[in-house]
C-alpha cells in the first residue's frame, strides 16, 4: 500500500536476483516506518538512533573522564602498592588483574 505494486515490480526486476529479497526486506522496514511516522519516515528513525549515540557517546567520554580521575586519586594513596603487585602477576593466578575498590 505504501510504495505500490507496480514500482516495486519495476524496482524488483531491475535487481539482479541475488539482491532480490534484501531489497524487499528494506523496502517492508521503510513501509512500516512510513506507516509508524508519515512524515519522516525512516529517516526520522535513522535520526533519532543518530542522536541517541551522540549522547552516549558524551556519557562515554565523560565515565571515562572520571574513571581517569578517580585512578589519579587512588594511585598516589596505595603508595604504589597496587602497581607493584599488579606488575608481578596479580597473586595466585598470573593473568588477573588487581581490582581497587572506588571510594565513595
């Protein structure tokens, strides 16, 4: 209903039959974003999934931003301690790594 029978026909022949069923799968997602938002359709998914990685990528960098911190606190009041210990092999099982728990 949304994109008509006889252009997807067209649309459909003119694909080499590989390409076939991808190029239906991605025309029924356009039709149901069509039908969930006439205005903008898929482009207004792509949007809105394209602001949302905007925004998790800011929280991102701002939990790393804070995790270096709270690393530049903890460091210099271990004495090296933890560096020292992480450097030998973490304890018993060689390959683990020293976990310090973040002060409050």
């Amino acid at each position: 209903k949304v994109f008509g029978v006889s252009n997807i026909t067209k649309m459909l022949l003119e694909l080499p039959p590989t390409q076939r069923q991808d190029c239906v799968d991605s025309l029924a997602y356009e039709a149901d974003a069509r039908v969930q938002d006439p205005i903008y359709g898929i482009v207004g998914a792509v949007s809105l999934l394209q602001q949302q990685v905007i925004q998790l990528n800011a929280q991102l960098q701002m939990a790393s931003t804070e995790i270096q911190r709270l690393r530049s606190e903890i460091v210099p009041k271990c004495g090296g301690v933890a560096s020292s210990v992480a450097e030998a092999g973490g304890g018993q099982g060689g390959g683990e790594q020293l976990q310090t728990p973040l002060p409050a």
